[in-house]
C-alpha cells in the first residue's frame, strides 16, 4: 500500500448540457500543452487561437461546440475522480478523421487536471476509453513529450497485449510520435 486513497475514476460521454465542464478545463489543457507545441497567447491572452479575434475564454470554449453536435463521431468525455471533474478524453471516430489517418478511432485530446496526476487517474480514464470502443487505434503525442510518451507506453503495454506499434514520423498534425494497435478482437477469440 502507497498510503494513497483509492480514487473513483468514471468516464462519462457528456453532452450539450454539461459541456460546459469541458469547456472550462480547456484553457487548463492548453496551457499545459503550449510548454511542447510552442503555441504562444493571442494579444488578448488566449492561446491556440488561429484567428487571433478570440477575446476570452468563453469564447474559446465555443470552439469545442462540435464536439457535442456529431455524436458518434465524436466522443468527449469527461473524466471524474471521486465525482469531481478531473480532466477529459476526447476521442474521434473515422468519420471525422483526415483520410491520411486510417485508423477507426484516435485520442484526439487526453488531458488529466495536475492535482489528480500520479493518483492513476490518467491512467484509469485512458483504459477506459480504449476499452469502451474497438477497432483500429492511433494516439499520437509530441516527440518533445517525454512524459506524455511514456504515460501512453505504461497504459497500452497493460491495454494492449499484442502491443502497439511505436513511430516517430511526419503525420497529419505535424511531427509526432504515432501508437497505432487494434483492438478489436476480444483476447480470447477464436481465429477467422
């Protein structure tokens, strides 16, 4: 025992009624995310604004409206520990892909509030995302990302029993490092 309490982790598929949450954990995720994109704050102090006509964070949490109008195609959802909004885990499905990323589904967007790091949340919630669809997989991360690298290493090493395949290439979204796997069969399946 580590002396750390065990943590109630729930993934849930939210809709445009708690949205909102989201919403409000996205500037937490991009500002953590600008230390390995090199994204820098718009004059209005808002990051990763294409335009630079986004002038607060309302606005900005406006972006993420598709999310919530193409279920199905896209899966936001939100991450709880011990019922407390704690992060989310975005997941796109082939349909909302670019026809350069032949996978079923992709972690489009994984982010774990730093109070809830090292208690397993992370972790907990990315299994679950992963178990809760099957098919083909691609999750990619910055090459700059150490931890990010190794975090998506630890949980696909336990999800993944076949193991992924690992790369650092030029993708669709610029130079990252891709972990494609399958899992869609069950384990114990009998061979086709």
């Amino acid at each position: 025992m580590t002396g750390t309490p065990e943590v109630q982790v729930d993934l849930s598929l939210t809709d445009a009624n708690n949205a909102h949450v989201i919403q409000n954990l996205w500037p937490l995720y991009l500002a953590d995310l600008c230390e390995f994109d090199g994204e820098l704050p718009n004059r209005h102090g808002i990051l990763h604004d294409d335009t630079g006509d986004i002038t607060t964070l309302a606005e900005q949490g406006q972006t993420l409206a598709p999310w919530w109008k193409e279920p199905g195609s896209l899966l936001p959802y939100l991450i709880l520990a011990d019922g407390r909004p704690a992060g989310f885990n975005l997941i796109a499905a082939r349909a909302r892909l670019p026809a350069s990323i032949d996978a079923d589904f992709v972690v489009h967007e994984f982010f774990v509030m730093r109070c809830f790091r090292g208690t397993g949340v992370a972790e907990q919630a990315a299994a679950a995302g992963l178990a809760a669809h099957r098919g083909s997989w691609e999750i990619v991360t910055y090459p700059n990302h150490p931890r990010a690298i190794g975090f998506w290493r630890k949980v696909l090493r336990e999800a993944v029993p076949a193991g992924p395949s690992e790369q650092e290439l030029d993708h669709h979204w610029g130079r990252r490092v891709v972990f494609r796997f399958d899992n869609g069969r069950q384990a114990n399946a009998p061979e086709t």
